[in-house]
C-alpha cells in the first residue's frame, strides 16, 4: 500500500502545473527542455513586464521557441497577475 501511494504522489508531482505568474526557477526547470540558465531568464523576463498575459507571451523570452512552447504547453497554466508583488513602470 505504501508503495502505491507513494507512486501516486510522485506522478501527481511529475506532472503538476506550472503556473507561469508564480514559478520560481526550479518549477521551470521541470519542464521540457528548460535549464537553470532559460528558467532564469523567464523569471527576469516576468519580472520585467510585471506579468505574462497569455501563455504564448512565453515566446518572447529568448531562447524559449514555438517548439519548446508546444512541447510543454499541457504543463501550463495563467494565473491571475498578482500586482501587490510586482512593481510599477
């Protein structure tokens, strides 16, 4: 029995979401094809706009691709843009 519960907790956490508003570095690391240095850059790129407004916007971080969007895209998720953490422009 521990055993299977143990194996369903670990599936849950291979393919838990990735809220893309909130991910830290290690979440991105999670997905396909990211590394430290990408997943670096897509917490600095989110930083910079503040919020992404659409999964797609993902696109606009260099290095991150259509391919790499379509690879990971089930994995995903938009949350809301918490503002009360973000700075103004």
């Amino acid at each position: 029995m521990k055993i299977i519960t143990t194996l369903l907790l670990s599936a849950t956490f291979m393919f838990a979401n990735v809220e893309i508003n909130t991910a830290t570095v290690k979440d991105f690391e999670s997905l396909k094809g990211i590394g430290v240095k990408k997943a670096e850059d897509i917490v600095k790129y989110r930083k910079s706009i503040q919020c992404f407004k659409s999964i797609n916007e993902l696109t606009d971080v260099k290095g991150i691709g259509e391919a790499t969007l379509k690879k990971n895209i089930k994995e995903l998720t938009l949350g809301k843009c918490n503002k009360a953490t973000t700075k103004k422009k």
